[in-house]
C-alpha cells in the first residue's frame, strides 16, 4: 500500500524536483491488478480479494474522471481564475462523487448491506473505547466526545489560517454570499473522503488483517495524501492529517456508522473551504 500510496509522487518530487509524470500513476493501477489477481489465484491471498479489487476500482475511477477533469472543455469551463466560486469548485466535486459512487458501488457488490460498509448513520451514542493520551476513560460515549473532536478539529485548523490570512471585516463580508457554497462543498468532500480514504479500508481489510492493522494502514494512507496537496502542507500536513484519519477511523469503527466522522471531516472542512471563499473574494 506504501507502493501505491502518495509515497511515491513525495520521493519523485523531492529527488526529481517537479510533479510524478503520468505513468507513476497508472503503474499502481497496475500494481494494485496484480495484487487483485493473486489474491484471486492464491488461497493464502484471497482475504485480500476484497480490499484489492475495490481499491483497484477507487484507482481506475480516479484514472478516469483524471483525464475528464484534464480535457480542455472542462478546463475552459470551469477554471477557477475565470468563473464564479461555486461554478468553479463544482466539476471538480461532480467528479469526486463519481469516484465515491464507483467505490459504493465495489463495496456493495461484496457486503450487500449498507451497514456493512458504513453507509449508515451508525449508533451516534456508541461507547468509546478509552485512550489514556486523549483524555477519554472508560464509560465515555460518541455522543459526547464526537461535539468534542469536531470542536478541536474546526479550532485547530481555523486559528492558523484565521492568523496566516487576517481578511477585513469587509472581505468577510463580501465572502459571506458564499457561505451555502462553502458548506455544500464541505459536506461533499467529507463525504467522499470518508467513502474511498475511509470506508474502502475499514470495510474490506479487518477480516484479513486485524482491525488495528486496517486502522494504521488507513492512518498513514490519509496522511501520506495531504503531504503534496494538504493545508498545510508537508509533514505537519501529514501529521495533523494522520490525527484526523486515526479519530474518523476510530469513530466509523466503533459506531458502525459514517455519521460521527463525516461530521467530525466535515466541520474542518468548512474553515479550509471559507478560506477558499476569502482568496476568491480577495483575488
């Protein structure tokens, strides 16, 4: 998973000082073939078999909606210098769902039942298994630590972006009109994250390899995507981002359901797309 991770594209930038070409990506299409290939060969393997072949479908729906999201149409249509803000955004969400809907679609063939994956709305009061470092003793429930980390996630992102941009009141309010947007976007964003960084992992892979396992591999995934591309971005990205994955995962996993960690994704989400509507106002 390292292999096909984002762990490639941060070694090929630094050593060769620019963006992965291409075909670094469709060689982990490949890479994740053979894995679904011999998991479907190799008795040893066929636990494996699930996970593989619906990470195999989340790569080939990225491929795709790639080289959609990369034709000239859609670059002159949608380009964010040239357009509105919401209009801007939008293809580019459009396409995310796509891919989620591609994964739902991987997970329902091998589970058959939306709980099975996550794909419901869980037990909100669930207990919460306790951790000594994060404050939370035995007898402890989502219900009231999932106001918790949500809270702490918005505040952890929002104080250094609030300190780094300083808007005027008069740019927030000329920002404020795409308040609807700025939540729409989030709660889609959330969503998808949670369906093919979360759910795919979690859903497929504690059967073959424990559930502390799953859990680590999901954690270092997520991280390892927001090295490049993440707010902000670099290790502090990776770490502040592998937190999150490690919270959602914990949250997904013991209430058997999306709400909390959608929620919980979702309230961050909603400071870094602000901070998107500031830039665009400003520009």
């Amino acid at each position: 998973m390292l292999l096909v991770s984002d762990l490639p594209d941060i070694v090929w930038h630094h050593v060769g000082g620019g963006q992965a070409p291409g075909w670094l990506f469709w060689a982990k299409v490949g890479l994740l073939a053979v894995l679904a290939g011999a998991a479907l060969a190799t008795r040893a393997m066929r636990p494996l078999l699930p996970f593989a072949s619906v990470i195999l479908v989340f790569y080939i729906a990225l491929g795709v909606t790639g080289l959609v999201r990369g034709t000239a149409w859609l670059q002159s249509a949608f380009n964010y210098e040239g357009v509105s803000f919401t209009r801007g955004y939008l293809a580019l969400y459009v396409l995310d769902a796509i891919v989620a809907l591609a994964v739902i679609a991987a997970l329902w063939a091998w589970k058959r039942r939306r709980s099975d994956f996550f794909l419901a709305k869980g037990d909100v009061g669930a207990p919460i298994a306790p951790v000594r470092w994060l404050a939370i003793r035995p007898g402890e429930s989502w219900r009231t630590f999932g106001w918790i980390f949500a809270l702490v996630a918005g505040l952890v992102v929002m104080i250094p972006t609030a300190l780094g941009m300083r808007p005027s009141a008069e740019t927030l309010l000329r920002a404020l009109p795409l308040l609807p947007a700025v939540l729409l976007f989030a709660a889609v964003n959330a969503f998808t994250e949670e369906v093919y960084f979360r759910a795919s992992f979690l859903a497929t892979l504690p059967d073959a390899v424990g559930r502390a396992h799953a859990l680590l591999m999901t954690v270092v995934y997520f991280g390892l995507a927001h090295y490049l591309g993440g707010s902000p971005p670099g290790i502090i990205g990776v770490a502040m981002t592998g937190f999150l994955a490690y919270l959602l995962s914990k949250a997904m996993l013991e209430t058997r359901g999306l709400l909390w960690a959608w929620f919980i994704h979702f309230v961050p989400d909603v400071v870094i797309f602000a901070s998107y509507a500031v830039s665009f106002v400003q520009r």
